[in-house]
C-alpha cells in the first residue's frame, strides 16, 4: 500500500474489508492487493474519497401543490400569422400559464426554444404567446400585451407545454466547494384534461336516437422489460432488453426478489428507469444496490404509472330536421303537444295554415304568432324595403343555404338525404333575413319599426329551413313565455281574497265572451228588464254630432229650436276647431354670381348685384364655392346691412330737371352703379 493512492474497498462482513486496486476488482473479488509486512508501531487509518460521499435520499418535508402538466400539440394549421395566434379548440390554457415551445420538422419563424412565453388568451380556441425570456423571468412584454409577431407557419407539429417540474440541489461538498445537482421530481395525480388530436371517422350509429360511443382505454406505456446484472448480492447494473412503447412517464422498476424455495432474500436496491421524448424506456439508473439478490431468481418488473381513469368518448351529434323527417300534408306539420302545455305545434308555415290567415303574398302578412323572446312572427310576405311600405310585396327570403359539404363525415344520403340533418344548413346571408331568420322592419302593426321573425316558404309554397325562428332568439327570451308558472301562481283563490274584479270594460255581455275569473249574468238565468217610471232631469253635457259646414266662431249661441218637453237649455261655442290645409305652395329664390368675402373670422359678407329681395334674418344657402369653407354648409340667417348713405333719384321726363326726391333707403346696401327697385 502506498499513501496517496486510490483503491477500492470490497465488503465482506462488518468488521473486514478487502483491497483492490480497481473498481472491476473490487466488484468481481478478483486480484486482492496482498499486504507483505505488517507495521505493527501504529494503526492502519483508511479514509473515503470524495468519490464516495453521494446524495443517498432525498426527504420531502413540504409536497406542495397546485402542479400540473399540459402539452398541447398543434399542427401548422392551427397557426396564423395575419393576427399572430394559435388555434385549437377547447386549448384549456388560462391566461398568464408559463409555457415552453418544441417542434418537429420546421419551427415557427418568431419562436424560439430556449425562451418560456407567457399566454395571452383570446378565447377558448385561440391564444398568443408573451415573450418571457430565458427562465420566465421577463414579464414586460406580458403585461403590455405584446405578442410574438409569427413570420411563418412552420411545417410539421409544433409542441406548447408547461415547463417540466425540476428540483435542483445545492450543496457544499467536503473539499468547501458549492455544487449543483439535478435530482428528478416524482408528481402523481389524476387526469384532468385530454386533447383530442384526431377525429376518426365511422364512429356512432347510423340508427335515430341509438348512441353507440367507442371505449377509451388510458395507456401509460407497455412491454418494457429488463434484467439486473447481480454481482455478490448487489445490483450493478440493469440492461434493457426492450424499451416498450407508448409511456409518457417513467415506469416504476419493482424488484422481485422473493423467489418460491428461496430462503434469502434481497433487499435495499433502488432503480430508475429513462425514457425519450418517443415514449420508449432508453436506460436504467441504479440507485442503490442492495444486497443479498440472487443471479437466477431476482427479476425486475415495468409497471406503468398511474391506473383508475376512465374516459368517455362523446360521438357529435347532428340534429335532424323533422319537417324533413315527418313531412306530410304537401308540405305542413301540425302536432299535438300536450307534454309542452301547448294545443298544436306547427313545424313548417304550410298552404293550410296561410289560407287561415288569408296569406296570400297580396300584401304584407300578419302577425302569425309570437316569439318567446317578445318579437312578432309574421308570415311569408314582407316589403321589399324593409323601411318603405310604398315599395312593393315580395316572398321574405332565408339567408341559409344546403351543402352536403357542411358536415364531415357524413351518413350516406340514400338514407339521410340533403336537408334531413340540421347540420346540413348554413347562414350565408343570401337572402332577406338575419341568422335568427328576421330582420327591423315597417308594418302597420310598428309604423316606427320593429324586430320581427318570418315564416320562410320556397317559391312553390313548401316550408323552407329554418321555418320560422334560427338557431336562436335574437333577444334573451321572457322568463313568463317560457314558463308561465315561474311568475303566476295558477293556484291563488282569486274568491276569497280581497280583490274587486272590474268587468265593465271586458264586455261580458256579448255572445262568445268568456272570463275565467268573472261571472257572466247571462250565463245564469235569463233577464227581463220592464220601464216603469220616467222622472224629468236636466241636461249634463252636449255632444257634437256634426260639425256641420258653416264658419263659426268662440261664443256663438246655441239655438236648440222648440222641444215638448223641458226649457231654459241655452249654450254657446266654447271649442272651434281649424280648417284644413289643402295645399302648401313654396318658391326659392336664388341669386348666382355673387362675391363672398370675410368681415371677421366669424362672419362672411356676400355682395349681391344689382339687387336682392331678401330682408334681415332670412334664412339662406351659399353653395358652388370653388374653396371649402368650413362651417359654411347648411342653412344660416342673415343680418341685412342698412347703410346710412341716401340716394338722391331723379323723377319726371327726359330733359327735365330741378325735381328731385329724396329717398332713404334701409336694408339694401347701397353702392355705385346699384339701381334701386320702388315697391
């Protein structure tokens, strides 16, 4: 032995060691350094290196929480570059989630691999990226909203996940030195989320209202197995004989070391299996190696992590048509509903339901019925402008049109034909009306308009797609319409409480007048009504019957002529009322050529030649300025100038002089060469 060197123990019991001058020594128990003199003047001290002193476990004192795993795989499709966003439905990202970028074939011109990004969502099928920088730790650009400008699509999948949950030792060893180790973190918990990333086809039943969904069966990898490599007792080393497939997570290694007829057992060895990015079990860490295993019998178990989920599979669904479906009566469904509280139900606007409303495209339909949410339903035939009743009558066209293309994957048209599914409609906005199938309109219920849905019918008079109402109400509908016992007590005794009906108004006399909560006399006997005495009275107020032709005036007398019974009636006109206008006349007077200039920043003055009729605050318009004068358009009032200057005008024949008149002269301005009119 020389002091110095390095040599490597073997373990024989716990009071004797062995020697050697090589790992591979120590290992096989071959080639033991032998000790030729002993030096008896003092004891022998062997000390570990540094090579041996190693993190042996790790305690967790705190497991914390809220951990979670998200990888979501987008192809380049769901890339766009003209707003910068990732698409994929239901992406389940929240806004501000920490996320990684990878790829497989070409990257996205913009991201980058060694970077985290912040996520910025847009909704539940769209996102955009912040850059955060290395580690996450730049957050500017997050909290500006500024996102990552994508030059190109990329080619192939693009990868988004969460950044790997890493726990990192630090540590100072014996020789006073830090170092850094990187341990690998065990997180177990249940699946939350799944993503589907390919539809298939063929799945469900092609039978109505028969649901057949397929089977989802979680796998976390299979068919991994491999060996221990046992050298006096101990696992050295473990080979792989086959990585498996399908493991999104490291197996968990047990070893079998319990064995039938075997009385020792082994004990104390730890391993950890690695996998690649493909899912497949690459290599074997030995942790520790136990002791006491047996070469023949020890064998290792892969056994994939976690078990118990269950999945279900939700096949789409297509709505059916069923005017399509039940189409009877030349192109009309009435049903009975009783279940829905309702007498009737009609599914499509057909020949015998417009003849009940005399619909017959001769002039504007009626109101046919209803919506829940408060708008009217009127039949087929509307204006053609929707803001003019003088622009004619025509057949209200639906924006929706038909395509067997709408639907992927779609059950053969021998037995659904085209038009059977809902799904087999579109909105396009070809037509008249709005995705609910209505649209503002003048009727003569609404002069001043209203939203109102239509009954839409082809031009042979057959209900078309969607008959009546869209796949929704324009407006949120009324608690009551839906459900009238929501805010109605149907049960409240109407008799013994303390309300006065009022039934003058309701004309409970008439034939065919019927009140569930008033009592109708007829009803109940017959009435026989005898006049017995008359008594004199005066007279309470007069009525006009007539207006009559004549021009009369406030206070004139009342001559009511003889009568045979009462006097002193005297009354006068308190009220008249106007005649009518028959006709309005107006004239517009224009002058041309004039000279517009400004008198002071807010006021122009326009110069008129040789005269104008127009008299101070008259309203006028300039218009045909070769320059845009702002705050010149529109009506304005003008302020005529009134000059003080007089004009002396000669008056009589040619040749005579010395008779002159003065004139004054106000509004019209006056200047040289202006001629004055005398009116």
């Amino acid at each position: 032995l020389q002091t110095g060197n390095i040599y490597y123990s073997k373990f024989i019991n716990s009071s004797t060691i062995q020697i050697h001058n090589t790992k591979l020594d120590a290992q096989l128990g071959i080639n033991t350094i032998g000790i030729t003199t002993e030096n008896n003047a003092g004891l022998m001290k062997f000390r570990t290196t540094n090579k041996k002193l190693k993190i042996d476990s790790i305690n967790i004192l705190n497991p914390g929480q809220g951990y979670s795993n998200r990888k979501l795989i987008v192809q380049s499709t769901g890339i766009n570059t003209s707003n910068n966003s990732i698409n994929f439905n239901n992406h389940n990202f929240t806004n501000g989630d920490f996320v990684e970028y990878e790829f497989f074939d070409t990257a996205i011109s913009g991201l980058s691999t060694t970077v985290q990004y912040k996520v910025l969502t847009v909704n539940n099928n769209s996102f955009r990226l912040a850059n955060a920088g290395v580690g996450g730790t730049n957050l500017s650009d997050f909290n500006r909203g500024k996102f990552v400008d994508f030059k190109t699509v990329g080619v192939g999948s693009h990868i988004f996940k969460y950044p790997e949950i890493t726990v990192t030792i630090r540590a100072v060893t014996t020789q006073q030195t830090e170092g850094t180790f990187t341990a690998t973190p065990v997180v177990r918990g249940p699946i939350v989320d799944a993503y589907l990333y390919n539809a298939g086809t063929d799945y469900g039943s092609e039978i109505l209202n028969f649901q057949r969904t397929p089977e989802i069966n979680v796998e976390s990898g299979k068919n991994a197995e491999v060996r221990p490599v046992i050298l006096n007792g101990r696992i050295t080393d473990v080979f792989v004989l086959s990585g498996g497939s399908g493991y999104t997570s490291p197996p968990e290694l047990t070893v079998n070391s319990n064995p039938v007829g075997i009385a020792t057992t082994g004990s104390g060895a730890r391993l950890r299996a690695l996998i690649n990015s493909a899912g497949i079990v690459t290599s074997v860490v030995v942790l520790a190696q136990g002791l006491n295993y047996d070469k023949d019998t020890t064998t290792i178990k892969a056994s994939s992590v976690g078990s118990g989920a269950i999945l279900n599979g939700f096949v789409r669904r297509l709505g059916i048509n069923k005017f399509a479906k039940i189409n009877d009566n030349g192109g009309e469904v009435v049903t009975p509903t009783p279940d829905q509280g309702l007498e009737y139900a009609a599914i499509g606007y057909g020949q015998t339901l417009r003849n009940a409303f005399s619909d017959n495209g001769s002039f504007h339909s009626p109101i046919i019925g209803w919506a829940y949410d408060g708008n009217p339903i009127y039949g087929a035939y509307g204006y053609k402008n929707p803001e003019s009743i003088q622009s004619g009558i025509k057949l209200v066209e639906s924006g929706y049109n038909s395509s067997l293309s709408y639907i992927t994957n779609r059950p053969n048209t021998t037995t659904f034909p085209l038009g059977f599914f809902v799904d087999d409609y579109r909105f396009v906005d070809n037509g008249d009306l709005d995705e609910f199938n209505g649209r503002f309109t003048i009727t003569n219920e609404f002069p001043q308009g209203v939203y109102a849905y239509y009954a839409t019918i082809d031009g042979s008079g057959n209900p078309e797609f969607p008959f009546f109402i869209g796949n929704s109400y324009r407006l949120s509908s009324i608690s009551e319409n839906v459900n009238p016992a929501s805010s109605i007590d149907q049960n409240f005794d109407f008799n013994n409480s303390n309300l006065v009906r009022n039934t003058f108004p309701q004309k409970i006399g008439q034939q065919g007048a019927s009140y569930d909560f008033a009592i109708e006399p007829y009803k109940v006997f017959s009435q026989d009504a005898i006049v017995d005495t008359v008594k004199s009275g005066s007279i309470d107020f007069i009525s006009v019957a007539s207006t009559g032709n004549a021009r009369y005036a406030v206070g004139d007398l009342i001559n009511f002529g003889q009568t045979e019974v009462g006097t002193g009636l005297a009354a006068e006109v308190s009220r008249i009322g106007g005649r009518s206008v028959v006709n309005i006349v107006s004239s517009e007077e224009s002058y041309e050529n004039t000279i517009v200039t400004w008198k002071d920043p807010n006021t122009v003055r326009v110069s008129i030649k040789p005269n104008f009729d127009l008299l101070d605050q008259d309203l006028v318009q300039i218009s045909g300025l070769s320059t845009f004068v702002s705050g010149l358009t529109g009506s304005h009032k003008i302020s005529a100038e009134t000059p003080s200057a007089r004009l002396v005008v000669g008056f009589g024949t040619t040749g005579v002089t010395g008779m002159t008149t003065d004139v004054t002269v106000s509004y019209i301005p006056i200047s040289v060469g202006s001629s004055v009119k005398i009116s």
